[in-house]
C-alpha cells in the first residue's frame, strides 16, 4: 500500500491536515488507537508537538489525542492537497 504521496504521521507538519491510510495491525498500543477510533481513511490534524518532538498530539473525531513520535512513525497518512 505504500505510495509516493504517503509519510509517516510523524513527518506532517504541524497544522496540516492528512487522512489515516494505514498502520500496523499487531500490538496493544495499535489495538488502542483501533479503540479510539484511528481507522483507515479518517481525517486528522496535527496540533502541536512537543519542544523535542516527542510527544505529539493530533485531532480526530472531534478530540485532541496525544502519541508517542515511535507510535506517529508506523502510521502512514496522506497529507491534504
């Protein structure tokens, strides 16, 4: 599934807009975000990142989520045009 036009969650700027598209379907940190509603195809934004970059918050589904920068690596998103 991997394309040209999709980066890890971890390289969106910030206040840039993308769509999920995939991430790792193993582990309870990926189970989790299954939970809290991070699905393919969802619309997010990120908000801010923290002074060293880790950690990094988005928002989806109309609330604010915070991610490990190791967790925003394996997500792979497509920024808006």
């Amino acid at each position: 599934m991997a394309s040209a036009s999709l980066i890890s969650l971890s390289q969106l700027p910030v206040g840039a807009t993308a769509t999920l598209r995939d991430f790792p379907k193993a582990g309870t940190a990926f189970l989790r975000l299954r939970e809290m509603g991070l699905l393919a195809g969802t619309t997010l934004t990120l908000v801010r990142t923290a002074p060293l970059g880790d950690p990094i918050e988005i928002k989806v589904r109309g609330y604010h989520l915070t991610l490990r920068k190791s967790e925003a690596d394996h997500i792979l998103v497509e920024p808006a045009a």
